[in-house]
C-alpha cells in the first residue's frame, strides 16, 4: 500500500475504534462504511478508493439506499462503479440480483 493510503486509513480506523463504539451499530449498509472504505483503499488505491469510500458515505444518510452493497472488485467495474456480475453470493439473499437489493430485518 502506498503512504496516501495510510495516511487516508488513519481517520477510518480513529472513527471505527474511538467513536464508532459511542455510537452503537446504526450502519445501512452491509459492509458496514467504515469497513467498505478500508476496503476500498486496499482494492483501489488512494485516488479510486478513495473517491468510491467518500461516494458510499454521501449515499449513508436516512434518505439513502440499504442493503448489501460491496466494493467493486479491481477491473471488474463498469463506469457507474458497480461490479459486472449479476449475481450476489451474499449469505442473505436467496435470488440472482443485480447486485443491489434492500434487505430488511
């Protein structure tokens, strides 16, 4: 990894170890943001991962999507940033989807 990237993962694990825990579990997403955009940073790099970390973390606010939302694998995204396939292997989810679909309960 290079030094942008932990740099950029400082404040994701200061916010998963400091504040995150004041908080409780409230996360609409599966991975939860914090752990998406360390993902995203070791998948991606500084610049792609970075940018998709911040996208995913506008997206989290009440009026927002849910559900299974993973990182896209490398070379594998289209131009929207989602990922080609058209099946998700999400332990939750029962059916082939698009790769988004709202899980409840």
């Amino acid at each position: 990894m290079s030094p942008l990237v932990h740099i950029l993962r400082l404040p994701i694990h200061l916010y998963r170890y400091g504040i995150s825990p004041l908080l409780g579990v409230n996360c609409r997403f599966a991975p939860s943001c914090s752990e998406y955009a360390l993902e995203a940073l070791a998948t991606h790099g500084a610049l792609k991962g970075g940018y998709l970390a911040a996208r995913r973390i506008l997206r989290c606010h009440p009026w927002g999507g849910s559900g299974y939302d993973p990182v896209p694998s490398a070379g594998a995204a289209g131009q929207d940033g989602k990922t080609a396939t058209n099946s998700c292997t999400h332990p939750s989810h029962t059916r082939a989807h698009g790769g988004h679909e709202t899980v409840t309960g």
